[in-house]
C-alpha cells in the first residue's frame, strides 16, 4: 500500500471539512424543525430554539393525528402510494420494454410521441374536462390512471434496457421463453437498479400529492389524502388570527397547539414515511441514476 503524502492528506481534510459544513446546513433546518415539533408550542412562540427541544412534549403530534378525519386519510395515501407505485412501475417498464424491441416498427414514432408529451400538456382546464368525462370524479381511479404511464419514467427505463446485452433475450426465445416470461424472468430482474429507482420517483410523488384530491374529489370525505387533509388544517391555521383555528375544524376540540407548532408537526409527519424507505433503496437508487440516465 502506497504511503499517503501531505497533499494526500490535506485534500482529504480539505473534503472531509467541505462535506461536514455541507452535512451541517443540509441537516440543521430539519433537527430545527424536529426540535420545534417536539417543543411545548407556546413555549417555542418564544423562540431561540436550535436542534434540540426546550421543553418536550408530543401534544402536537397527538393534536394533528387525533384529527377526525387523520386515520382514513392515511389509509387512502398509503393505498394510492403503494398501488399507484406498483402500478405505475410495471406499466412504464413494459412500455420500455416494447419500444426497446428492435423488431417494433413503430418504435421511433411511439418514442417521439412520449417524448413531445414530455414538453407539451393540455393544461389544467382540459385535463380537468377529460377526467370529467371519463367519469373520474370522486373516483379512486382518478389518482392511479392519469399518472399510470410517465413518459420521463419511460425514457429512463429504456435507456437502461438498452445497456442490457441482445445475446441474453436470445437465448431465453432459444431455450422456449415467450415475450412475457422474457421481460418477467429476465429483464425486470435486471433492471432491478433502475426500478427501484423509478419507485422512489412515483411513490414520493403520490404520497407528497394533494392538488389533484383538491380538483376531483375534495367533495368526497372517504377518499380524501393525508397531504389534502393536512392543507386544511394549516390553511384554516393560516387564515385564523389567533387561538380559534383548530375550533373552526371541530369545535368540539380545545386549542392545545399554535399555528406555527402544527406547520412544523405535519413536516415530520410528510416527510419520515420517505426518510425510513430511502435507506433501504438508497444503493439501487445511486446505481439506477447513474447507469439509467438518458444517453438520447
């Protein structure tokens, strides 16, 4: 092993010393934010709170989550997230896999046509009109079909596809494989860094959602988000001016908690679900970036 020299050592330290400051102001507004979370709420009105709570206490978190309407909601999300999710990544990666096929012959004009959806969209008044007719309102669907299909997600895919060597699907077609078996047993086996990849995308994208619960089914209470739900709350706490606001949502309740405690509780509560999963795909999702990026 080579001996390290000083100009070694000093770029090490030079790195080490520019990750950590990076580290430190990348973390530091999330621990505040937790701090706050954590801290007695008319206590933090106060301020001078950094990453650690002055006086704890979870009343805001119980407050948010003992929220009528909370538990269903939740429900509604993970079942959008871990459908949608599912749903979504076989769909693009079977639309990757057939504009992959070189025996295709339309491959260039279907690719184009994902491609000029990429830049050009009806807008939000056709797109509201469209969902409209095809009967989506307050329809559980309406959440799963739109999104089913990303062309973004498509043209990653394929472009991972494409590093995948021919000679492989040949001779699965030689040993009696169909195109199925193919693209099940084989490919998506393979393309297990990019779809976990792809997975993160669609995931936080459905559970970070709450507009389109606003446009097509905010008028129906069962099939409201969390994200949808948790607006509310801090709409209704934004627009009253001091103590009242959680009594316009039930007035049955008494204020426990302060505006700016509940921004920061809901925060934690959107954001740990994505944290826990990160970690574990964190691996595939690095390899996935740089393997699948777009080469065309």
């Amino acid at each position: 092993m080579s001996k390290k020299t000083a100009s070694d050592i000093v770029f090490e330290v030079f790195n080490y010393t520019i990750m950590i400051i990076l580290a430190i102001i990348t973390l530091y507004p999330f621990l505040h934010v937790l701090a706050v979370s954590l801290n007695d709420p008319y206590d933090a009105i106060k301020g001078g709170i950094t990453i650690f709570p002055r006086k704890f206490t979870l009343v805001n978190y119980i407050e948010t989550l003992n929220y009528p309407q909370i538990p269903w909601a939740v429900f509604i999300t993970v079942l959008r997230t871990v459908v949608g999710t599912a749903l979504g990544v076989l769909s693009s990666a079977m639309v990757a896999y057939v504009i992959n096929r070189k025996d295709f012959i339309a491959r260039k004009a279907v690719s184009v046509m994902f491609i000029i959806t990429m830049y050009v969209g009806g807008g939000l008044i056709p797109e509201y009109m469209l969902m409209r007719g095809l009967g989506l309102m307050n329809n559980f669907l309406v959440y799963i079909l739109p999104g089913l299909i990303s062309p973004f997600n498509v043209v990653v895919i394929k472009s991972y596809m494409e590093g995948i060597p021919a000679d492989v699907e040949e001779s699965a077609m030689i040993d009696g494989a169909n195109d199925f078996l193919i693209f099940w047993k084989i490919i998506l086996p393979l393309c297990a860094p990019v779809i976990a990849t792809i997975s993160l995308f669609i995931a936080v994208g459905h559970w970070n959602s709450w507009f389109d619960t606003y446009l097509y089914c905010s008028s129906e209470p069962k099939l409201t988000t969390l994200q949808y739900e948790l607006q509310k709350i801090l709409s209704n706490a934004a627009a009253s001016s001091q103590v009242d606001y959680y009594s316009n949502l039930d007035p049955n309740r008494t204020m426990k908690v302060t505006p700016h405690s509940l921004r920061m509780a809901m925060t934690i509560i959107v954001t740990m679900p994505i944290l826990f999963v990160y970690p574990f795909i964190q691996r595939y999702f690095i390899h996935g970036m740089t393997i699948g990026a777009v080469k065309s």
